[in-house]
C-alpha cells in the first residue's frame, strides 16, 4: 500500500515506517508542504495519487497552545481540513490522530467514542476542531484518539521528550524526586498503535471515530514509579504535594479512552515493559 505520511518524523511516523516497512510511504516535510497553506496541501496531494494519507503532524505544546491559539488551530484544526478536502477529491481515505484532551475529564471510568468532547483548553480546542474538520470534509475519514504516546525518539532532532525519557533522565541526575499524582489516563506505545492500525484501520472499516491506547490507566506518579521498577532504578520517587502541582492550563482529570469498535489493546503495564526490556535498554 502507498501511504502519504505527514508527520512522518515525529515518533509515531518513525514508529508507523518502522514497525509496518512493507508499505511505501511518501513523507514530505513540513518545509515541502506546510499544512497550513490549502494550496499547497492540495497541490500536493492532487500530484502524488496515494492508497491512504495518515496525518500525525501536529502543534502538541499544550501549554504554549493558550499563547498562541491561532497557531495550534492552524496546525491542528484548519490543516487537517486541507488535507481531508484533498484527499476527498480523489476518494483517498485519511487517517488523523487526537487526544483525549477533547473531553473535560469528569467521568472516572472512561470515555467511549460516542461521548460527547468539552474541550477546556487551546489545544484541546484546537484538536477537536480538527476532528470535525476531517470528518466534515471526507466521508472517508479516520480520526484515532489517542494519549500519552512513548517509544523509541522520532527522526526529527527538535521532537520533544516523552515522559519515560524524562522519567530516566531525572532518575540518572537525582536520587530522589516529585511527579504529579493525577490526571489519570493511558500510556501508549506508539508500536502497539502501528500494529493496531494495521489489523484494524488499514482494512477500512467503517470510518468515523475510533480510541486507540493501551488499556487501563495511570497517573503520571504510577507510570513514572512503575517506569523505575520496571528498570530497577535507583531512585525514589514520591507523589507531589498537590499544593505544588500549580497547572496553568485546564487538563483532563480522568481521560482513559474505551474502544467499542476495535479490540482492546494490551495494558499499559505490558506494554510499558515490553518497550524498556526490548526496545530502550538497547539504545
């Protein structure tokens, strides 16, 4: 299959090429096409005929989303428009990837993907209007809610850091530390999501909404205290004051996502120590 694959060198498209390399891809950098430019996006795409596009490109800065909100809905909103638009001259399906920051986090047993968003920040924002961008503009499109990806670093040397690599790296500089003890949701795997995309998106079922993450949830103490045992770090880490954990941006307090429509990935937990024994350790 041809895949035009935007975002390609952030750690999701780095995951997506390398855990499915039996597919061509096409992936074009931000400099060759910028997603917030219609024209280009369709010039693009109107010149190189694809089997699918996978949009993981995206303005993920949640914080300097709220200062620059006109930015994450170029890049997170009207762009993916674009791209759904393009694509749906051509019959050509999309698949784009959200968050679970497009629900306001009051339902502590998860959200399945009838539920309704309410987005509480610029970049939740920005991210559901993608949502509906794409799904307004191609009845071809996938939108794949996700959250907390980690795994083995993108290509593209300014990505940022996940979460376990922070985790390691304090553990290497301090013998002890502090990690928020809320916001309960569900690390992933981005090999888990590369392999779940292609037993159950790349067959083109019913487009739509679907959650994709690993099942179960954890707070961001649990996955960092479960990180260091898995690793026999020496290091202890406490959950912080809540007093200290001062939030400038409104994030979800409970945002474990539920599929009805695929089966269930494996747990956090697995998956989690599957990547450190077998992938990390070797890097």
């Amino acid at each position: 299959m041809r895949i035009l694959l935007f975002g390609a060198s952030g750690r999701l498209g780095t995951a997506i090429q390398r855990v499915l390399p039996h597919h061509e891809y096409l992936a074009p950098t931000g400099s060759e096409v910028d997603l917030t430019n219609r024209e280009v996006v369709e010039a693009y795409i109107d010149a190189h005929p694809v089997d699918v596009i996978v949009n993981c490109a995206a303005y993920n800065d949640v914080n300097g989303a709220e200062a620059k909100p006109d930015l994450a809905d170029a890049l997170n909103g009207y762009g993916p428009g674009f791209i759904a638009t393009a694509a749906a001259k051509q019959n050509i399906p999309v698949v784009h990837f959200s968050t679970d920051y497009v629900f306001d986090g009051t339902q502590q047993d998860g959200y399945v993907e009838s539920d309704v968003p309410n987005p509480e920040s610029a970049y939740a924002r920005s991210k559901r209007l993608g949502e509906t961008e794409v799904l307004a503009k191609n009845p071809r499109s996938y939108v794949i809610r996700t959250s907390r990806l980690y795994g083995l670093p993108g290509t593209d040397p300014g990505a940022k850091r996940s979460f376990v690599e922070i985790v390691i790296d304090l553990a290497k500089e301090k013998p002890t530390f502090d990690i928020n003890n809320s916001e309960v949701s569900s690390p992933t795997f981005v090999d888990d999501m590369a392999r779940h995309l292609e037993a159950h998106i790349f067959t083109f079922p019913n487009p739509g909404i679907y959650h994709m993450a690993n099942e179960g949830g954890c707070t961001w103490y649990e996955w960092a205290s479960t990180t260091a045992a898995i690793l026999n770090l020496p290091v202890t880490i406490a959950p912080r004051d809540p007093v200290l954990n001062v939030q400038t941006v409104k994030k979800p307090a409970y945002s474990i996502l539920l599929s009805t429509k695929t089966p269930p990935m494996r747990s956090w937990q697995e998956a989690l120590e599957d990547f450190l024994l077998n992938q990390y350790v070797r890097t």
